[in-house]
C-alpha cells in the first residue's frame, strides 16, 4: 500500500492523478498547508524541504519519496507504465517532465504568488512570471502541433504539465489561441483517472472552530507560508 501525503495543489494532483492513472491502490493522508502541518517536525522526516507530496511506500519497507517528478517516476516503474518503452521515448517522457519541473512549475507558481498573495502589488513581477509562463505554454502548444502527446505515448509528461496547465486562470494567465494546447487540455480533462486524482484529497469538513479551506484554500495556505516563512528553517 502506498500513503500520499498531498493538498489540493498541482504538484499534489500530479501525485493523486499518476497514482490513478497506474491503478495502484493508496491511502490519502491530507495536509494542512494553511496550519502548516508541513513544516512540523514529524513531516520534515519524511520531506525535509516541508513541502507536499510525499509518499511512503509501505511495501517496500516504508520507503519515502518526496519532490512530485521523482514520486512519478517511483510508481512508473513500479507498474511498468506512463514511462516510455525504449531509450527513445523514455528520454523524450523525462524532456517534457523536466520541462514541467524546471519551468512551468516554478514560473506558474510565482505567477501565482505575485498575481494572487503578495501583500504588495509589484507590477514588474506579476508581468515577468506571467508572460514566462504564457512563453512556456506556448512552447507547449508547439510540440502537440506536431504530436498527439508530449512525448510519444500519454504518460507523466502530459499528466505533470496538465496538472499546473489546468490552473492557468488562477495566475491570471489565458490560453487563448493556443488550439493545440487546450485541444490536448480538454482531451486530458476528460480521462476518468485524472477527475478522480483531481478530487485528491476530499475538501475538510468545515466546523465553527475550524472553517478549514475552501475557495480560498490556497490564498489562506500562502498567507500562513509567508507570516511563518521567517520562522521556519527549510
Ligand atoms: N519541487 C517540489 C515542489 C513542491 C511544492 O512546492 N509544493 C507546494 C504545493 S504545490 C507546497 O507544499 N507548498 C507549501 C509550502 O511552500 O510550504 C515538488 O515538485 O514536489
């Protein structure tokens, strides 16, 4: 059995939505970011950089991955599938999984933290990580001009990129006239096994006391993150 520790982020439904994908079956534990539980001390043995996902392989002596690209690959092996069958395709699987980690990951998330959280309104920021990421969107459009899919087959290259993709409104960044990429997007929307991993995890249940995270979720997360960051030493 695997345990995914997740929130309801990309880099979380990159996790929930492979391990759908692969069939393999899991237990959900969810994390807190607004009350960052990700940064307690008993998380941080499992990801020392106290951040979401993280699994724990609990078939193969409780053996942890954390960083999601390296959680995908684990269970990609570990099924055989959404990897590529030779040098070849696997090599052009782990291009387009690298471009998502090293570029549209972090250029939409700064997009994000500029458009949506900051306290100050800094125009130069929010322009620069926005149009970053629109450039790589593009990027993307290209290659599915000429390719169903990222690589040669559906696999992680698509689910990764998909997973930050499909937020593209909450960084204030369109998709406008990218036909390829929302023909590809729309496609991928529609897969069962990314609706389910999608929904991961279930929304908390909200009481009085604690009226947990809703539509405001990930605003609340990055405020707690940012009054704490000083605080905290990852
Ligand atoms: N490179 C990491 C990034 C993980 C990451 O940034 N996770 C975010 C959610 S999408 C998080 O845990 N944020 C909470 C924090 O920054 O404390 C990965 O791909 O796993």
């Amino acid at each position: 059995m695997i345990e995914l520790y997740t929130s309801p982020t990309p880099n979380g439904w990159k996790a929930s939505i492979t391990l759908e994908e692969l069939e393999i079956p899991y237990e959900v534990t969810p994390i807190r970011l607004d009350k960052l539980e990700q940064k307690e001390a008993w998380y941080l043995k499992l990801n020392p950089n106290g951040r979401i996902p993280v699994i724990v392989d609990h078939d193969a002596d409780d053996f942890v991955v954390f960083e999601s690209g390296a959680i995908m690959v684990y269970l990609a092996e570990k099924a055989g599938r959404l990897l590529g069958t030779d040098a070849k395709s696997r090599s052009l699987v782990m291009q387009w999984l690298m471009f998502q980690m090293g570029g549209i990951g972090p250029m939409q998330g700064q997009a994000n933290v500029f458009f949506r959280y900051a306290p100050e309104k800094i125009q130069y920021a929010i322009d620069r990580y926005q149009n970053e990421t629109r450039r790589l969107y593009e990027v993307l459009d290209r290659r599915l001009g000429e390719s169903e899919w990222l690589a040669d087959d559906y696999s992680l290259a698509d689910i990764a990129n998909w997973s930050w993709v499909s937020i593209h409104s909450w960084a204030g960044v369109e998709t406008d006239g990218l036909q390829h990429l929302n023909r590809w997007k729309d496609a991928i929307s529609e897969r069962p096994a990314v609706q389910r991993g999608r929904a991961v995890p279930a929304a908390p249940e909200r009481t009085e006391a604690d009226p947990g995270t809703g539509e405001n979720a990930a605003a609340d997360a990055a405020k707690a993150i940012a009054e704490q960051g000083s605080k905290i030493l990852v």
